[in-house]
C-alpha cells in the first residue's frame, strides 16, 4: 500500500533555517492484515537539506511508527490485541504481519513494556489482588515458572474483568515477597484480599507484607481441593449416622 507524509517538514531542527528536498526514500512498515493477508506499508519519505548549515533531515514519520520500527503502529495494535484478546501465538501473528518470529515478539514485548507495565496507573484502585504461578518455559534451562499477579477488583465490584498487573519470573515466597515490598505503603495499606492457590509460600508472604488483608482460597483450588473432601466427610457422616441408627434398631 503506497502512503506519503502529509505535513511538510522543511525547517531545520538545529539552525531553524529553511531546508531544500534533496530526494526521498521509501519505508517499508508491516501494517495490519487485510482478510489475513499480509499488508505491507510503502511509505514515501522526503529528505531535506538545510540552506544554512547543511543539516540533512527526514519528514517526520512519528505518526506511522516509531522510529526505527519494522510494525506501523496500526499493525502493532493488531499484534498485541491477537496476544492479550484473541489468544494468538506469536507465530500466528508474525505470520499475519509477514515478518519473522523475532521481529514480531520483540514489538509486542516492547509495547506490552509500554503500555501494560509502564503505565503509572495500572495500580490505581486494586482492593482485591489474585496471585498464581504459571508455567511459561518447556525446556530444561532456566526457571519455568512465573508469578502472576492480577486486579480481581472488578470481578468483586461487578464493573468488569480482571486486569492483568504484573509477571515476575520464579515462584516463591520470596519473589512474591519481593513484588509486595516494591509496592507504595499507601497501596498495600489498600490492599483487602489476597486469593491463591494452597501455596504455602503465598500465603506467608502476604502475612509478613500485607497483614491487614484477608488471604483467601481461590475458588478454582477450594473446587478442585475442598469440594472432593467435603463430599467424602459427608458420605462419611451420612453412614456413621446409619450405623447408628442400625445399632438403636437392632437394640
């Protein structure tokens, strides 16, 4: 798809001084799929050259896509909603941009950088937190699991889903220890409920960093674990109390 640069850009960013067009060149930005197909930006790029100190510029492409960047921004939205949203693998997405595995993970990994774990307000209003492990690497080298750290808030509230909040790599107390401690006094004073797994690393480090919140079960776990035993307890009192009954008869 052939593009060009709107707005001009011909003054010189040191001098201020006029600039002439020297020639152009073209940038090449994988961009959102069209039916999956992939779609290539062809954009046409001015070069300028200043009349006063010779400085030799670009138009500004900041609009399209980072600087340096191989995915228009328009693209890279798309990869990171096949990620989070769509449930995607890399692969699938690299492929519907048309570039390689790397390129396509190392963009998703920078925006995802950008705007999930850098955003100054992804904290904001967290009363009830969810913390679970999860198995990320397959191979024999290095640690495969990560801690995951998510916002039940709004699942609690009824306003909406779970937020993701943070994936730190190991499981233990310490690494959750460690999240928890790194957090404002102000935030972990705010912080009501805790819900886990039976770990019992978890669960000791939410009592040494957040003593005021209420550490509970996760309902999955109290299903999968609690539920089996509760029924076996009751089958076991349902025929002790028919024995007894059997034993009063008999007498």
């Amino acid at each position: 798809m052939a593009c060009r640069v709107s707005d001009p850009d011909e003054w010189c960013r040191r001098c201020g001084c006029e600039g002439m067009p020297r020639d152009s060149l073209v940038r090449r930005l994988a961009h959102e799929p069209f039916g999956w197909r992939p779609t290539t930006l062809e954009v046409t790029v001015r070069r300028y050259r200043c009349i006063g100190c010779g400085h030799v510029w670009r138009q500004d492409t900041t609009a399209a896509a980072e600087p340096r960047a191989k995915l228009s921004r328009g693209g890279l939205r798309w990869a990171l909603q096949g990620i989070v949203v769509q449930h995607l693998s890399m692969a699938r997405v690299a492929e519907g941009l048309g570039v390689s595995w790397n390129t396509a993970n190392a963009a998703v990994l920078a925006e995802g950088q950008r705007v999930l774990i850098d955003d100054p307000a992804r904290f904001d209003g967290v009363k009830v937190i969810g913390v679970d492990e999860h198995v990320w690497r397959h191979t024999r080298r290095g640690d495969k699991y990560v801690t995951v750290i998510i916002d039940l808030t709004p699942i609690r509230d009824g306003t909406g889903a779970s937020r993701l909040l943070d994936m730190v790599e190991g499981r233990s107390k310490q690494v959750f220890k460690q999240w928890l401690a790194e957090r404002e006094d102000s935030w972990r004073d705010g912080v009501e409920v805790v819900a886990m797994d039976g770990f019992t690393g978890f669960k000791t480090a939410t009592t040494e960093e957040l003593p005021d919140a209420v550490a509970v079960m996760d309902p999955f776990y109290a299903e999968v674990l609690v539920m089996p035993m509760w029924s076996a307890l009751v089958l076991v009192g349902v025929g002790a109390r028919a024995g007894e009954v059997g034993i009063i008869g008999s007498l």
